[in-house]
C-alpha cells in the first residue's frame, strides 16, 4: 500500500465547504449519556482549527456506536438478545437512536474550540443540506451520526454522493475507521478531492514508515489474549522485524505446542501448529523470536489470586499464567534497550489487575527510557501505556485500535487508499 498521500496542507481549502470525517466515536456513561473519555474529540482539533483558519467552511461527520439504521434491524437485534420481536416498539428503537445522537459532541467540541458548532438533526436529509448551504467560512456543521443511515455501513454509492454534494473537498482523519470501507469513511472519496488531516498524516509517517523503511533493529513486542487475533500481525512483522517478542495470553500456545505444561492459562490448541511454524519460520527468516522462560501463574482468574513464579512449560494442573516472569522480564527490556524502532502491540499479562501488570509496566518502563523510536498500536496495549503513566513518553500511541492492527498485518486501509497520493 502506498502510505504517501496528500494532507489538508497539500491542497487549497480557503472558502471551500470541506467534509472533515472525524472519529467522535466516544464511549459514554451508559444512564446520562455523558461523554466520559473526550480525547477523540481533543485529537481531531488540530485539523478543524487548521481548515477553520484557513477560512474553510467545516462540514464534520463521524458515526457513534452502533445504531440500528431501520427498525427491522432493531428488532432483529432485539430477538437476537431474546426479546420478543412482537414486542419491540418503534418509540423503543427512536429512542436508542436518541442515545447515538452526536449533540453531546457538538457541545462538547463547541466548548473545546470556543465558537459555536451547528449541529443538524440529520446526515444527508434536508436539515443537513440546508445547514451546509448556508455554512460561511470559519464555521462549522456538525452532520448527525452517519450510521443513522442504511448506507453508511454498506459503503452506498448514493449516501457518499449525497455526502459529497454537499461539500467541494473530503478531507479524512478519521484514523479510528479507515479499516472499514464505508460510505463516509472511504466511498465519498469517488466524488471529491481526497486528502488526509493531521491525525491519519501522522500515522501514516511514524506506522507506515515503521513497516517501510524502519530505522534497525526493529523489535516488536506482540501480547495480548489470542494467537487468533494476532496471526496476521505476526505474520506481517516475521517479514519485517529483526526481534520478535511474544508475550500475554499467546504464549501459552507457543509452550504448549513446545510440548509444555500450561495448566489452566488461556490456550487455542487448534493454533498451536500455527505457533509451531511461526517458530520456524522465525528460525528460517533469521528473526530472533523471545518466548518467556517464566510466568506468574494464579490458581484463579482474579486480582486477589494466589500466585507463584513457575519455569515456563510447568505450571501446574488447575494454575494459569496470568503475566511474564522476572526472568522474561528481564531478558525483554534487554532486546528491547537497543533497538532503533519499538512496534507493540498486545500487553504482557492481565494488566487490569495490579497484580498481574508488571510485565506490562516494565516493558512500557524500558520502551519509555529506549531512545527508539517507541509506537503503540491496539487498544489495550494504548489503554495500558496511558493507566500506566508511560504515553507521554512514546513516540506514537495509535489513535485507531482496530485500525492500527489491520496496518500491522499489512493490509489494505480502505480509508487510506482512497486518498489522493502525492
Ligand atoms: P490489543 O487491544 O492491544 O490488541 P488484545 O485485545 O489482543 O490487545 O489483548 C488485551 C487483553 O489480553 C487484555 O485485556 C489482557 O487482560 C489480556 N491478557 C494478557 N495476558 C493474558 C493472559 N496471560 N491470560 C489472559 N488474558 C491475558
Ligand atoms: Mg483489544
């Protein structure tokens, strides 16, 4: 995939109406519908006050959550929870649109950029289209939840039409969705100039530049819960990396197809083949692959557990292995010390319990004091660096979760690839 694509700064936007796909996708406290976590909004500001400054007029869009567009598809998720499809209402479903809406964004971005923002009541329907014929430049329209649309999801030709009728240039920066070919996200791009925001610039640089031309030794540090998950990451960096490093959940797989005892830790024995060729193809590739050679293991899935520290391979019937061991601890921040590129994705251990977070810590501890260039990608390793305390010291935490996984596996980006290339 070509990673070099045109910004806001390569294109003239002065007094043009521009569609900014932003990701407001916040997560929200469940009864008030209060924004709990703002830092979606805070990272899109650097490119809506960009376009605003440049006397650009803003039409911003993003979806929230995951609304039934219709509501034969709430009912269906309703008899899909076990509700009685006879049962469900049309008031219902409106109202568990109500709670998708993107008005507590607007506010909420009002208040962080100081000015109003204008917020429509639909995505492509008649307030929408007035609201954006009438926007001047410096302001800013905020479009109602994309996937309030049938469309959006389905990436339907006529909803990015509609979208882009009412604007003269797409800029994305949305990077939390560029993974998904949709409506707003990617098919827009057909019927506007297409160009990247700062956000989705800036990980294209320091991700894409990281698989492209990586400054050596590369080490990636992969964990989390499931070999399933990562196989495609794994396979990708085995092509690139000079280190792999294997941690979490997934290397109870890779011990038990060594022939270890792993007890009760998370185990996929389908994958341990998988795990098997993945050392081999390691061996073949010349990558140095780290697998640890102790773990704290809990004779229960719980923070007040009790633990001991067992070799790898010999934890004991009925125990499971919840974090590395001092001893994997020690030799990972020793790879990790010289390397010239840091990429993780994955923590070492359950870290959402204190006592099975210090792998987790001192991986993000010895990343922090590396002078590599550090990037984090995934959900729960940013979640992790950030409860941590260590996000200020990395060079990269990738705003998008799923997103920042599909670049990894080196897959196509739909929302990149539709951008114009420099
Ligand atoms: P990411 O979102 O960064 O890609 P994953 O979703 O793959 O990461 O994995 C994160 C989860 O893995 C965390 O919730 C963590 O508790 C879990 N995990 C890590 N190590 C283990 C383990 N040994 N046993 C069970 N779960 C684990
Ligand atoms: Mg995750």
């Amino acid at each position: 995939m070509n990673y070099s694509k045109k910004t806001v700064t390569d294109i003239d936007v002065k007094g043009k109406k521009v569609l900014l796909r932003c990701d407001f996708n916040v997560p929200q406290d469940k009864a008030t519908g209060e924004i709990t976590d703002d830092k979606r909004i805070r990272a899109a500001l650097p490119t809506i006050q960009y376009l605003l400054d440049q006397g650009a007029a803003v039409i911003a869009c993003s979806h929230l959550g995951k609304p039934a567009a219709t509501f034969d598809s709430y009912v269906k998720k309703q008899a899909e929870k076990g509700k009685d499809p006879a049962s469900v209402t049309e008031e219902e479903w409106k109202k568990s649109l109500q709670k998708l809406s993107l008005a507590p964004v607007a506010r909420r971005l009002g208040e962080l950029l100081g000015k109003d923002v204008v917020m429509a009541s639909d995505v492509v329907g008649p307030d929408a289209r007035a609201k954006a014929a009438a926007l001047q430049p410096g302001q800013i329209l905020l479009l109602e939840n994309t996937r309030f649309e049938k469309g959006e999801t389905k990436n339907d030709p006529a909803l990015a039409k509609a979208m882009a009728d009412m604007a003269e240039v797409y800029v994305s920066d949305a990077f939390g969705a560029v993974h998904r070919a949709h409506a707003s996200t990617a098919g827009v791009a057909a019927y506007l100039p297409a160009v990247s925001g700062f956000l989705i610039q800036k990980e294209l640089e320091i991700i894409g530049g990281a698989l492209q031309s990586p400054k050596r030794p590369l080490v990636a540090i992969l964990g989390g819960s499931k070999v399933s998950s990562k196989i495609g990451v794994i396979n990708n960096l085995l092509e690139i990396a000079d280190t792999i490093i294997i941690g979490g959940g997934m290397a109870y797989t890779f011990s038990a197809a060594q022939g270890g005892n792993v007890g009760a830790s998370l185990l996929e024995a389908d994958w341990e083949d998988y795990a098997n060729d993945m050392v081999k193809k390691a061996a073949e590739k010349g990558v140095k692959l780290l697998l640890p050679v102790d773990t704290v293991c809990a004779d229960a899935f719980a923070p007040d557990a009790n633990t001991q520290v067992v070799k790898s391979g010999e934890i004991p019937d009925g125990w499971q292995g919840l974090d590395i061991g001092p001893e994997t601890v020690a030799l990972y921040c020793a790879a990790v010390k010289d390397a010239g590129t840091v990429i993780w994705n994955g923590p070492m251990g359950v870290f959402e319990f204190a006592a099975f977070a210090k792998g987790t810590e001192a991986v993000a501890r010895a990343l922090s004091e590396t002078d590599a260039i550090t990037i984090i990608g995934g959900g729960d390793s940013a979640a992790a660096v950030q409860q941590l305390g260590y996000a200020d010291k990395m060079t990269h935490i990738s705003t998008g979760g799923g997103a920042s996984l599909e670049f990894m596996e080196g897959k196509e980006l739909p929302g990149v690839a539709c951008l114009l290339d420099k």
